[in-house]
C-alpha cells in the first residue's frame, strides 16, 4: 500500500509540475533573430528593421497582450508582419481588442501588414474584424502584393483552409528582385515555384505540446509536417515558421515557448 501512495505521489508531482510549467510557458515570449541574404537587395534596406509575429489568437486584453507590446516597443521595428490568427475564431470581445490593436499600430515606425489565417475565416464576425482593420490602418494583403523598401512583399490567404492564389498574389511582381511571402501555414512552401523569396509563416504553435518522448500532439498540418518550426532552405527560396504568440484547444504550451522573430535582410 505505500508504494502504491509513493507511485501516485509522484505521478502527481510530475503531472503537477508540467501543467505548471506548461501555464508559466504561455507568458515566456522569446526573442528570435533571423539573418537571410537575397539577391538584388537595395543595401539601404539592410537598415530597416522587420519584426515577424503570428497566431496572437486574440481573446482579451490580457498579461500576455501586455508582454507582447512590451517587448515589440524594446525592439522598434520599422514593419511588423502578422501571419494570421490574430483572433480566435470565438473571439467576440471587440472594444477589448481595439483597445490593443492602439496601442500596438504606434509601435512600428513604417506599417502594419497582415494575412487572414484559419481563425479569422472560422470567425462568424469576420466583417467587423476587416472593418477594425481598416480603422487601425492595418493593411490586409490577401493574395496580392505591394512594392516596400526595395523588396516584394506578397501576402496569400490562408493556405490550410485553400483560400491562397499564389499566382494572383505575385502576377505584378518582378521576380528577379526579393521577395518576402507572407502565408498563415507552411503549407504554401511547396507552392513556391520561384527563388530569391523569404517566406513567413505560422499556424503550428512549435507543436505547443511536445512532452519529453511524445511531440506533435497540436500539429494542424495536412503534410509537410516537418515544417513544424524554425528555419529551412530549399533552392534558393527560404521559409521560417513562427512558434505563435497564443495557443489553441488547451492554454498550454510546453517546449514550444511564444515568439517574436526579428528579421535582418541582407545582400547576397
């Protein structure tokens, strides 16, 4: 009997101990840097400072929120880019979120750009979001493209739910510049058929679960599930996935802290 009690102790202790760290986690945002090189870079634009986030999955105006504003401040970037999720597809508290969204648009010195992921199309209220969007002066740049300091920047809508026209988004675009790509899922990459392109993407949260000896537990990709985090190369066209700010199904995470990427382009 009490090696029974000792046995459901620990159990207890070590179950206890990982909800623990896994609800610390949440509120851990971690700073990236990422350096890429592409061809035909203006050197003037090795100066700007990019700022990639993704999957906010907004709820309230909460401590989280808070941190993230705290830490994009101390980084001061020229342009923010948003890959999608920024709400939650329960997300119904507006005045709340018009309340970050002002505080978060004084931030960068240049401009906001943003695509729709999943959540945003599962949103019944998606119309009231495009519409605080548009008051903030956050631009949407679904499936299309806009010329920035010397570089392409495309934006496609969310590749998971098939609403990405790659090709509409990049028919105006000079494919001997570069190029940055933004998607809310890496599961555009393979869609990629031209070079000297970064692209940005999120919707994997890192795994957000991944306990010692079993990862992948929230891994929302059709295939290509490799592409789960970090940094690939693949003939001369780049992709970053971006662990996320929020969390899906279960505020948790583990092993898969919230992040901020800092981009620094340069030429070569």
């Amino acid at each position: 009997m009490r090696k029974v009690i000792v046995f459901f102790s620990a159990v207890f202790i070590i179950v206890a101990s990982l909800i623990l760290i896994g609800l610390i986690e949440l509120t851990e945002i971690e700073t990236n840097t990422l350096e890429i090189k592409l061809q035909n870079l203006p050197l003037w634009v090795e100066k700007e400072s990019f700022v990639h986030i993704s999957d906010i999955h907004f709820r309230h105006f909460s401590k989280r929120e808070k941190q993230l504003l705290e830490k994009l401040k101390e980084i001061n970037p020229d342009y923010i880019f948003i890959t999608g999720d920024f709400i939650d597809w329960i997300t119904r508290n507006w005045s709340s979120l018009e309340e970050f969204l002002d505080a978060l648009v004084k931030i960068p010195k240049k401009g906001i750009y943003f695509v729709f992921g999943n959540h945003e199309h599962r949103n019944r209220r998606l119309n009231e979001f495009i519409k605080i969007l548009d008051r903030k002066n956050i631009q949407v740049i679904n499936n299309q493209s806009v010329f920035l300091e010397g570089v392409y920047l495309i934006g496609v809508d969310d590749p998971h739910l098939g609403f990405d026209r790659l090709n509409k988004a990049i028919e105006n675009v000079d494919m001997k510049m570069p190029k940055i790509l933004l998607a809310h899922s890496p599961e555009i990459f393979r869609k990629v058929n031209f070079k000297n392109v970064l692209v940005l993407a999120g919707h994997t949260h890192g795994g957000q679960i991944n306990l010692p000896f079993i990862s992948n537990l929230i891994l929302p990709l059709k295939y290509d599930r490799k592409y789960k985090s970090g940094f690939f190369g693949e003939d001369y066209k780049w992709l970053y996935v971006n662990k996320g700010i929020g969390w899906t199904f279960l505020p948790f995470r583990f092993n898969a802290k919230p992040e901020i990427t800092i981009i620094k382009l340069k030429n070569g």
